[in-house]
C-alpha cells in the first residue's frame, strides 16, 4: 500500500496547483494524509481525483475545511495506527512536534504524522513510534527544498521517506 503524505499547501497563495512531482506520486498512490493548512476546499478535491483523502484542519484553514475535518484523526492501514494531526495551538514553551506528540499521548500508534512547520522530519521515538512530518511540497519557507512523504505499507511494516525538488511547477 502507498500513501502519499503532505501538509501545509497553503493553496492557491504559495501555489496554483499541486506541483508536479507530486501529481506524478499521486497516480498510484492508495491513499493520501494531508496535515493541514490546506488554506482552500479545493486541494482536497483536487487530491481526491487521485485516491481517498484524509487529514486535518490547520491554523490557516477556514470553516469549510473546519467542518469537513477534525483537529486530530486516528487511521488504520493495513492494521497499522496512524495518528494525524496539525500541531499548531501549542503553548509557547512547547514547540510543534512535541503539540503533535502530546495530541496522541497514551495512544499505540504505529506513526504520528503531523505538519504547521514546514520543516521534514523522520525519526522514531524511544517506544518505535515514526515521527513524521512532510515539509510542504509548495512553501519551504527555510528549507533548501519543497517536499513531501511517501509511506510503504507491506506485511505490517511501515516504511517513511520523503521526496524533496526544487521546482514546484
């Protein structure tokens, strides 16, 4: 099973459409996470023609999108857990991965996917837990590229990597 996972589109301001890179891992993608801040209904639409679609409201998100997802999902794929959130609203000395941590805290997860920073990660925590966020195929803001995630069930194991470019044509 592939899943394509991305967060922080921030469409259509930081872009018209969804970049190529990512349109060519969507065609056979069997699902899609996206990790809020989607900015318009329309990304999701958009996302849907390709596979089903699930994912979070973020800070940036209006009611449309409020009403359609919740600030925290939990997932399962192939009998794995995977839990879903933004990670904004955290409290000054909190930074956003520890927001997202703390949003599924005392859940058994396979993977926590979470984005509002922009920034990529790929890490386990000390219980084997995969910390992950996409970066943002479209606003790398810091980062030296745009990105996104790509996670690789199979026989009950999880694989994560990110694909990274530097045109988001």
């Amino acid at each position: 099973m592939k899943i394509v996972v991305v967060a922080d589109t921030h469409m259509p301001k930081m872009s018209k459409s969804l970049p190529a890179a990512l349109r060519g891992q969507l065609k056979d993608a069997d699902a899609i996470i996206h990790a809020g801040d989607w900015t318009r209904l329309s990304v999701y639409d958009e996302l849907s023609a390709y596979a089903p679609v699930y994912g979070v409201v973020g800070n940036n998100d209006g009611p449309d999108i409020a009403s359609r997802f919740g600030m925290r999902e939990l997932l399962t794929f192939g009998g794995l857990r995977i839990g879903v959130v933004h990670g904004h609203g955290a409290p000054r000395r909190m930074n956003t991965e520890a927001q997202a941590l703390a949003a599924f805290s005392g859940e058994r997860l396979s993977a926590i996917v979470y984005g509002h920073s922009h920034v990529p990660v790929l890490r386990h925590d000390p219980d084997g837990t995969l910390v992950f966020n996409p970066g943002s195929p479209t606003d790398k803001r810091r980062q030296p590229l745009y990105s996104f995630g790509i996670f690789t069930i199979d026989d009950g194991r999880l694989a994560a990597r990110h694909l990274t470019y530097a045109d988001k044509r």
